[in-house]
C-alpha cells in the first residue's frame, strides 16, 4: 500500500516590509500560501497565507463576500486592535501582499477550447 503525500505548497513569496523593532528596520516576511479555493468565484474563503518573518507567524485570509466584494483577514495584533473599523485598516501584511497583486493584475480564468 502506497502512502498518499500531502500537496506541496503552492508558492513562497518574501517580501521586504518594516520590521518588528521600534525603528521599523526592513526586514524580510514570508508568504506562504496554505490554501486555496478551487472555485475562488464561490462566497467564502479564497485563499489563505501563512506569514513567517516577524516577532510571530501570522495568517491571512482572503474571503468573498455574496455581494462579490473582497474582505482581508489578519492574525497580527495590529489588525487586531484596528479590526473595529470594519476593514477599512489594512495592516503592513496584508498591504504588501495586496501591493504585490497590483503589478500581476487580475488574473485571466483558462476556459478548455472546444473542439469544433
């Protein structure tokens, strides 16, 4: 009997951000993707991150909402404490993953040519 291995994961991407220390010395942050939705149309969860590089490993959820609209979640006590603005605060993990998109753009969905 073969033993199943678990998926790898989908991507690392390091980014420089300010660090953890009081002077915000730049520092790099790794962003490991844990999961994502197969059908990232559907409402709830999208993708998942796994943040490594500051004083604790952090993650962020990206979710969409019915209405079609994008809500970013994060662990760390920073948007933790902003989290009473409803969303409206994007702390220093989620803007550098959300600034890394904006070069990419959005990205195109393949649809399977048919044969005629």
């Amino acid at each position: 009997m073969t033993a199943t291995l678990p998926k790898p994961s989908f991507a690392l991407i390091t980014l420089i951000l300010p660090g953890p220390d009081r002077k915000r010395t730049p520092a790099p942050y790794h962003f490991r993707i844990t999961y994502r939705n197969p059908d990232p149309a559907d409402p709830g969860c999208v993708m998942t991150w796994e943040v490594l590089g500051g004083r604790e490993t952090y993650q962020i959820a990206l979710e969409r909402t019915a209405g079609g609209e994008h809500v970013w979640h994060c662990t760390c006590p920073d948007a933790i404490y902003h989290g009473e603005n409803r969303h409206a605060y994007r702390c220093k993990h989620v803007q550098g993953l959300t600034g890394l998109f904006d070069p990419i753009g959005t990205p195109a969905r393949h649809l399977k040519a048919s044969a005629a």
